[in-house]
C-alpha cells in the first residue's frame, strides 16, 4: 500500500530487514468492543506472566469485590492480581493454563453484581515513586502479549538517557483488531495514558507507531489533539509500512527513531521504552477511575468461530466461554490459539482461563491452515532475506543439529525473537522456529555448565 | 461440543507462505520451456526425444536410488525434472541416446543422490554430469548439430560442426560466424539450451517476476562478462556481443549459476559469486585452450560457496563489528 498522506503524521525514520508478507485477515475491524455476560465463575491464575508469582490473598470461603487484591507478593519483578467479578472464593488450586503449565489459581463464584471494591479510588499522585507505586498496584502489564509487568519497564534510572516513549499500535498480526478498536473508540485514553507517562517520567519524545493498513486510527488521534488543547503537540503519530513484524519492539524502535537495540540489550539502552496502546490506554482510564485491570478487550476471530467478535471480558474466564459467547465453532477448529497466527500459542485444552496478556483468541479452521510437507532443505535463502534481525535460520538449523555451541552463539540465535518470518516462507515447510528455540536452550545449557 | 482430544499443538507460527519446493520446481520448468521450444524449432525432432530421453532418466534414476538407500522419495519434488530439462540443455541434439542417459545417472546418483539428495549436492548436478561426459566423449560434446541442415535428422553422423565460441578469440570475430541476430534468436549450432538468448532470457524475467531468483547474481554473472571481454576486445563491441550471446552464457547465468542448493544464500555472496564467475570465464575463453568457460566457471564457483557465504554473513541486527567499534572507540578517546 502507498504510505498515507495524512497531515501530521510521520514516516518511519528508517526501514528495517526482511520480515514476512503475511495475509491480514483484519474481518473484526469494524465491530467495536462488546461487554461479555459476567461468567458464572472465573478461573484467575496467580502467575499469569514471567516474574514471581504472587501468594493468594485470600482464602476458599472469603467474600471478594471487584477490583479487591487476591494475590501479591514483595518480589520487584511481579504485578498483582485483583478480584475481576464479585463473588465468593470457591477454590485455590493449581490449574492448567494456555502453554500447558499448571499454576495455582483461584476460583471465584460470581454473585452476578460485580460490586466495586472499597479500595477502589483513583491514586493520588505527587512524584514519580507514586506514579510507579499506582502502576504496580493497577496489576499492568504488557497487553500486546508479552505480558511483562509495566512498572518494572518504566522504572528505569534517571541518568539512563531514556528519552523516548512509544506506543505500539502496529498491530501486525493477523487476525487481532483490538488494538484498532482501541485507538478508534477510547483516543482519549490513550492520550491521558500518554500525557501521564510523560509527565511523570518525563520523555521529550513521545511517538505512536500505527501501520498504514489503519488510516482511521490515525484520523480519530488526531481529531481527538486537535479538539484538546491539554494533548497539542504531545505525540507524533508515525505510519508504519503494514508489513509483519513491525510491532516487535526492536522494529518498532528502529523504525520510529532509527535506533537499533543491541542484541542482548533492552530498548532502554537505546533510551526507548515501549509500551502497547491497550496498555497506555489502560493507564489513562486507572489514573482516572482506579479500577484496576480486571478485564481486557480480545478479538476472537481465526474462521472457525461461528461470529467473529472483539470482546471485553473479565480475566480469568474460560476460553470455552468466550468461545462459546461467539456463537460457538462453525467447523472443527484444527488448532487453537492465545494470540495471533504468527508468534500465538497453541493450546492443547480449551478450559483454560483468560491471562492478562492474552489479546486474541484465533480458532483457526482446518481448511485455514496450510501444512507443508516438512522437506529438506533447498537453500533458497528465503528464510535469510525475511529476518527482520539479519540472522541466517538455515544456519542456526544446521548447528543446532550439531549442538555446536560456539557456532550458535556465532550465528547469534540469542538474538532471535521467534517471530516466525522464517518459518512462514520456507518453502519446504521447516520447523525454524522450533529450532531456534533449540539453539537458545542449547546455548543456555553451555552457560549453565559453566 | 467439540472433541478436544482433536485439537492440533504446534510451534508457531501457524500460518505458511504459499511457496512449496514443487511449487518453485514448476516455475523453473516453466521459465525454461521457451528455450525448449527453441531447441526443437533449430535441431527438429532429434531435440526433444534427447530432452525427454534426459528427464525421464533422471526421473527414473531419482526413483531407484532412493529406493536403493531405502529412503523417502523425493521424484515428487520435480528437482529431478528441473535436472533432466538442464542436462539436455547442456547436450548436442545428436548424441547418442545412451551417453544421455548416462549423463542423468552421473547427474542424480553421483552428484546429487550420493551427497544426499536436494539441497546437499555441492556442485550443479547438470552442469557436473555436462563436464564428465565433455571429458569422457570430448569430439561428440564439443561439437554441436548444425542447425537447418538436419531438421530431419535423426543421423548421429549428419554434418556437425563447431560451436561459435571457437570462432572469436581475442583477434576478434573470424569469418563464417553466425550473425548476431543469428545468435540472439537461435539459428545456431550449439548445445541445445544455449542457441537462443532470448528464449533464456524470457524465461529469466519470469523466475525474477516470480521472484524465483534474484537477479543480483545473472546481472553482474553478464556484466561483468561483458565489462571484462569490452577491455580484453579493445572496445570491438561486435566481439563483445558475440561473447554474450553465442555459448552458454544466458544458460549458464540464468538458470545454472542460480541453483539455490549451490549458489550463495546471502546477498553480498551472489554478487561476488557472478564477478567470479564473470571473471573465470572470459579467462577460460580468451586464453584458456577450451572455446567456453561457463560450465567450468560455475563449478568452480560451486565449490567456492562456503567460503563466500563466510565472508558476507550478514550482521545481525544491532550488532556493531568489532573493526567499527573498535575505530569509534578510538575516536572517542581521540576526542576526549
């Protein structure tokens, strides 16, 4: 698509490598969120993403509030989790989640009044310490998947040369509309969520990254600046080619600022944090309400869903609810997945509970999915020219077949993000990824030993 | 409710680009039918009883060895086609059917199948096979069917004569060449594949439209031919256009120096691949006792591979070189 000649939005500030051109599927776009029945219970794991896990709060019997904290701990790396229905504790037990692993959840009956918590006020604010102190307490983490807890990313050192804030609304996926949804229904939000963030940690940049597959998106920001005096000049809004994976963050940054993050590096090395537009969005309405995260919008979609929806529900109802709210399955789903297409997981079981990362549920259809037979390889070479991070995956297959460490770590497969362009276009349908992540586990495990 | 014991687990991603190794088979047949069709309209019906003689043996021979070595088979794949469709390009129309067929057997066995079949050959099948039967049978290979004069001609012994390659030199282009328009439509003696540029070169821009290759290492493969023989011709650019087109140049570029299984993989490794190549022969031809280069310029370049790909891996992503950090290291204490 010819970049979009919208006035006041920017062009990418530099081109990034390879990548996959993958079929966008964006059918929900034009469907704005809707509210999902409150479930009869709900399922909330206590570790729902990398750090600690939290400790039950709680105990079976207890009577909970929207919004009341049923899990925490002092661990730094961790965020809590709030009751997200009213209700009575009915269970603490481990349960299966989305990647197959059993964590300790708690099971709560809903009362079906979803009474709000009396701990729910908005926070008050006076420094950057309470500002981090609320996002903690807001339970935040990264809403466009990877889940990882927002006050730890924001708490980077004042001598650190952080100088940019951006905004991750690429939404390269296919299928997810969320995000869009998002930026079209709730701008506001997300400038309040913007406006705070470079208040209190004070960027001098602040960009929102959108790919040019979305010109709505960019005609509602920039309607909403123009009716607000409080949000002039406070973003610059850049369009982004649609081309997958501009919204992994080492893309994103380097297409926004023309800054490439080292490997093995954060994006806070290069002076850039990242942060989802859910997620800043999120933060605009807590800062306002301070109803922390006790649900999320998700796009259900994939072909196999009988009517595809973008839905608000509570955390921790079951997928098979969600599923089922959608008007159920249309065929057979030959796989399901938390996520997108490209970088989702693969569940094996569809009773497990919303996470707060999950931000799509993609029911692909038999027919929907493409399987080649696995040949050898031809050395066409696709696989080097998609790689966003200039890696060569053919290579790193053949030495992690050869478990020939100092070859991996030449070949640098630390700095694969698993993103999945190669995978997607080798012709003879090889298992890059799985590979990849077999070098990494082999370059760990030389570590380890050492 | 669905049946939950049917759900599929796998790592992502779980979607697939439409590019099948078939799929990319099929297009390189496609891209060299017209040089096909021009073989049979030049050498009549001679040419393609040698071009189906060729693909149906490497088909075959495909088959039984992997059978032999009680392997998955791999005939549906089409690269033994794609072999087949190339030997017989690399061939006289009149050679003996049984040297064809035992130019397949060298191509698929011994260079392909005995290294571990697609994608693990080190040299271009065809052009291995091409060079051991040019070694093997040198007055038969050598020697092309003139073309017009035995369209009928299923006679192995009808009048044969030299390729145009031995008829320019450095002292330019001798007298009873073809011409040059000859040479670019194909009214020439020759292997089968290489009497018609254009035929090539249409099949060229269809594998690059579909971008089945790139067209970084037949460009500079050609240019620098051209650069090279524009210098070594003293600017006669009659002799240099008869460089290009007469041989095997388009052949060798386009369709054989392209192989993915023994061409670089990176970019920067194609480019120094096709100067090599370029380089390697006009060598051959201008002062080497062989009239043509190619095939031997590509095989060398086969080998050299690895090495190209060592030296152009590609830095990854955020990674600074050691020289460069090392220089703006320096400059900062310079600075400082």
């Amino acid at each position: 698509m010819a970049s979009l000649n919208i006035a006041g939005v920017q062009k990418p500030a530099a081109k990034g490598h390879g990548g996959a051109h993958v079929k966008h599927h964006k059918n929900t776009s034009a469907l704005p969120v809707v509210r999902m029945p409150i479930p009869a219970s709900v399922t909330i794991p206590l570790s729902q993403h990398i750090g600690a896990p939290n400790e039950a709060q709680v105990k079976v019997g207890d009577e909970v509030k929207v919004g009341q904290v049923i899990g925490s701990t002092d661990a730094f790396v961790s965020a809590p989790v709030h009751a997200t229905v009213s209700g009575t504790v009915k269970a603490i037990k481990p349960v299966k989640i989305v990647n197959g692993n059993m964590v300790n959840a708690v099971v709560i009956e809903s009362d079906g009044e979803m009474a709000l918590s009396e701990d729910v006020k908005p926070p008050v604010i006076e420094s950057k310490q309470d500002f981090l102190n609320a996002v903690r307490a807001s339970g935040l983490v990264g809403l466009g998947g990877a889940g990882f807890p927002t006050h730890v990313k924001l708490a980077f050192k004042e001598d650190a040369g952080v100088d940019t804030l951006i905004i991750n609304a690429a939404e390269c996926e296919p299928y997810i509309t969320v995000d869009h949804r998002e930026m079209l229904d709730r701008p506001e939000d997300i400038l309040n969520g913007v406006k705070a963030a470079v208040k209190w940690l004070g960027f001098q940049n602040a960009y929102i990254g959108i790919e040019d597959n979305k010109p709505d998106a960019f005609q509602s920001l920039l309607d909403t600046m123009e009716a607000n005096e409080e949000f002039k000049d406070l973003v610059k809004l850049i369009c982004l080619p649609s081309s997958y994976p501009q919204g992994a963050e080492k893309v994103l940054i380097y297409s926004a600022t023309g800054r490439k993050v080292p490997p093995g590096k954060l994006p806070s090395d290069v002076g850039c944090v990242v942060m989802n537009v859910q997620s800043a969005s999120f933060l605009g309405r807590y800062l306002k309400t301070g109803k922390p995260l006790v649900s999320r919008s998700l796009t259900v979609d994939g072909g196999a869903v009988a009517d595809p929806k973008n839905v608000r529900a509570p955390l921790g109802t079951m997928y098979s609810e969600i599923v089922e709210y959608c008007g159920g399955f249309k065929e057979e789903p030959y796989k399901v997945l938390a996520g997108g297409p490209m970088m989702g997981i693969a569940t094996p079981d569809i009773n497990v509970p919303l996470l707060k990362n999950n931000n799509a549920i993609t029911c692909l259809a038999k027919s929907a999915v493409k399987v080649k037979p696995t040949r050898s390889c031809i050395r066409c070479g696709r696989c080097v020219d998609s790689c966003p991070m200039c890696l060569e995956p053919t290579l790193i297959e053949k030495k992690a077949h050869l478990k020939d460490v100092d070859g991996l770590n030449k070949a640098s497969v630390m700095n694969c993000m698993e993103c999945g362009s190669c995978a997607f276009a080798c012709p003879s349908g090889r298992p890059l990824v799985q590979y990849m992540r077999l070098g990494k586990a082999i370059v760990r495990e030389a570590g380890a030993k050492k | 409710m669905i049946d939950m014991k049917k759900l599929t687990v796998s790592a992502s991603p779980h979607q697939k680009s439409a590019d099948t190794t078939t799929g990319i088979m099929l297009d390189v047949i496609i891209a060299l039918a017209p040089a096909g069709i021009a073989a049979v309209l030049v050498f009549g019906l001679r040419a393609l009883a040698v071009i189906l003689v060729s693909v149906a043996s490497c088909v075959l021979a495909e088959f039984l060895s992997r059978k032999a070595m009680k392997k998955e088979n791999t005939i549906s794949d089409l690269s033994a086609v794609v072999t087949g469709l190339l030997l017989a390009y690399n061939l006289p129309s009149n050679l003996p059917f049984w040297e064809v067929v035992l130019g397949a057997v060298i191509a698929i066995v011994v260079i392909k199948q005995m290294f571990g079949g697609i994608g693990q050959n080190f040299i271009n099948p065809a052009l291995g096979a091409r060079v051991i039967l040019m070694s093997a049978f040198p007055s038969r290979m050598s020697a092309g069917a003139f073309a017009g004069l035995n369209k009928s001609g299923w006679d192995v012994d009808a009048l044969t004569g030299a390729t145009p390659m031995g008829l320019v030199g450095l002292d330019g282009v001798k007298e009873g060449a073809p011409t040059l328009s000859e040479l670019f439509f194909g009214n020439v003696s020759g292997c089968m594949g290489e009497v018609s540029a254009a035929a090539l070169l249409i099949g060229g821009i269809y594998l690059m439209v579909r971008r089945v290759i790139s067209p970084i290492l037949p460009v500079t493969y050609i240019a620098t031919v051209a650069i090279f023989c524009t210098f070594a011709q003293g600017f006669d650019m009659y002799a240099v256009a008869y460089e290009l087109l007469g041989g095997g140049l388009f052949l060798g570029a386009i369709f054989m120096a392209t192989d993915y299984t023994t061409s670089p993989i990176t970019k920067k490794g194609k480019l120094i691949a096709g100067i090599f190549c370029g380089v390697v022969t006009c060598v051959i031809r201008l002062w080497g006792s062989l009239p043509e280069g190619v095939s031997f310029s590509i095989i060398l370049m086969n080998v050299f591979v690895p090495y190209f790909e060592d030296w152009t891996a590609p830095t990854p992503f955020g990674m600074i070189k050691e020289k460069k950090a090392k220089k703006s290291k320096e400059k900062e204490e310079a600075k400082a």
